[in-house]
C-alpha cells in the first residue's frame, strides 16, 4: 500500500492511536447493525411468506 501511494505521489497519513480507536469502535458499531438489519430482514421475508 505504502508503495503505491509512493509511486502515485500521496503522502501516507497515519491516524493518531485515538483516532485510529475511534474509527475501529464505529465499524465494529456499524458491524453490529448491519447483523441486526440483516436478521430483521430475514424476520420480515419469513412473516411476508
């Protein structure tokens, strides 16, 4: 990845400790929503027949 940032000419910004928490707390959040979407879903295909 760092390479092909290097040849593309972007400079890699690493995000501070904090920053990089916060982001892995929201997917682990948003993870967690999508698995409840998706069996509601399914609850609603089931009862709809």
């Amino acid at each position: 990845m760092q390479e092909i940032l290097k040849l593309e000419g972007s400079d890699l910004n690493p995000l501070s400790p904090l920053e990089r928490r916060r982001l892995e707390k929201k997917v682990e959040d948003l993870e967690k929503e999508l698995i409840i979407c998706k069996e509601k879903i399914e609850k609603a295909k089931i009862c709809l027949g």
